[in-house]
C-alpha cells in the first residue's frame, strides 16, 4: 500500500477513514469557553500540532486542506443533521464534494454521530461501514439528498429514532455553493447558539477499526467487532481517564473536572 494516498476514489476513501482513525470528534472546547477558529492555521495546530480532536467545521477544514494538498478537486458542502431534530434544523454540518475519475463522491470525516464510508453522488447508491452499518443516499424532496443510515445503534453516539434496525436519517444536504461566511455562521451558531447540541452536552466519539466508542456527558459506549460495553461514569478521574486512553484527548485534571462537574 503506497504511503501517500493515490488520486482517486480509492484513495480518498483510505484519506478519510484514516482521517477518522487517527483524530476524534469533539466539542469540549466549547463547554471549557474557549472560542473554535475554523480557518487552517487554527485547525492544524489543534488536531495535529496539539492532538486534540474537533467537531465537523474543524474535521472538514483539516480534511479539505488535505485533499488539496494532493491536488485532489473538492468543495464544501453545508447539511441539516436531522438526528434529534424538532421541526427543520439549521445549516450546522459540512461535508465535501469531491471530484474523482470523473464522477462526484461525498466525503465527511466530520460526522460525530456515526460513521459513513465515501459514496458516490448518486441516487440509491449505498454502502457498508466497516462496523457493520449500511448508509443510503437519496435525492427526493424539500431538502435536496438525504444520507440515511440502518445499522446497530451501537455503533453511533446513542441518538435513534423509530426502529432501530430501520433506515435513520442522518443528514441532508444541496449542492449549492458555499463561501466561507456561510462556514464561519455555521460555526458561530454550533459554538453559541442555546439550541445548540454542542452547547449543552459534553461529546467525544471515535472510530475503531471495526466498531465505534463515544461519550455523551458521563455515559460512556464502546462497540468493537460485536463487543458491547456501556456504562455511566461516576468519577472525574474514570471520566479523565477515557477520554485519554481510548478518545486520545488529553487533559488537565481540573479541565476533567469542570466537564464532568457540569
């Protein structure tokens, strides 16, 4: 396998899932009051430089920078995150569109719920997680696509709605262009607005070889290869702990210890 990522759609999608292996999503900063900068600079010296991880404005600024280094041809996309949601949600998620043997793909290594492999832009294609979930893309209605996902909720940040081996949506999305302000309003929403998932709940989640752990306030799960185990964490020092071994985000102890005193 050639350490550099080819130009192509085997490539990107060994980019990304590489991508999601290697840095966690997370919005802790934002419960610690520290402000989220978007722009490359900012982004690289947190997730790589600092090795912390990042919610997706921050997975997708990185990714992107990435895929132009490689010369690969990509542009943002904004999304509605329907997960949760209580009438139509606003435009917080961003994903890429990305050009590759001369068809487009969907790539979002940014996605804290779950996690969905790169896909071709095309009604009714579908593919398989490593963890065992199959994701579906759509282009019906108001919204433009739909990404839906059926798979165990084991394998996501808890969030399910109806059955739960049914296909969920996850998220929609347009094609239409997207300027940075678009990107810094998103952004300034997720990291301020009370309405705001991000904040009001202190998240991590990762991605494991063949499962997916995530922690929501003080419950903790992990899913890997079949393997279960979920748990309410009850100590600041369990919940430092986590975070670090198998998140990777290390912190002070009293920076633990204001988020699990929340």
């Amino acid at each position: 396998m050639p350490a550099r990522p080819t130009v192509d759609a085997a490539g990107l999608a060994r980019l990304q899932r590489q991508h999601r292996l290697a840095i966690p999503f997370e919005n802790l900063d934002v419960l610690l009051g520290r402000g989220i900068a978007i722009d490359g600079a900012a982004v690289f010296a947190k997730l790589v430089g600092a090795r912390r991880g990042g919610y997706c404005f921050e997975h997708n600024r990185l990714f992107g920078d990435a895929l132009a280094a490689l010369r690969f041809e990509a542009r943002p996309l904004l999304a509605r995150v329907w997960l949760g949601a209580d009438g139509v949600p606003p435009l917080t998620h961003v994903l890429s569109l990305v050009e590759a043997e001369g068809r487009a793909w969907i790539a979002d290594p940014g996605f804290g719920g779950s996690y969905a492999p790169v896909m071709p832009l095309k009604d009714g294609a579908e593919a398989e997680a490593p963890d065992g979930a199959a994701f579906r893309l759509s282009h019906a209605g108001p919204h433009g696509w739909t990404l839906s996902r059926r798979g165990p909720v084991a394998t996501t940040d808890g969030r399910i709605a109806g059955e739960e081996d049914g296909w969920q949506p996850q998220y929609s999305f347009t094609l239409a262009p997207v300027y940075d302000a678009d990107l810094q309003m998103g952004n300034w929403w997720s990291q301020s607005h009370p309405a705001s998932r991000f904040t009001r709940v202190a998240i991590a989640s990762v991605v494991l070889p063949h499962g997916f752990a995530s922690l929501t306030d003080h419950r903790y799960r992990r899913s890997a290869a079949g393997q279960e185990a979920e748990g309410e964490i009850t100590d600041p020092r369990v919940y430092r702990m986590r975070l670090g071994l198998l998140f990777g985000i290390e912190l002070s102890a009293e920076e633990a210890g204001a988020l699990f005193a929340r």
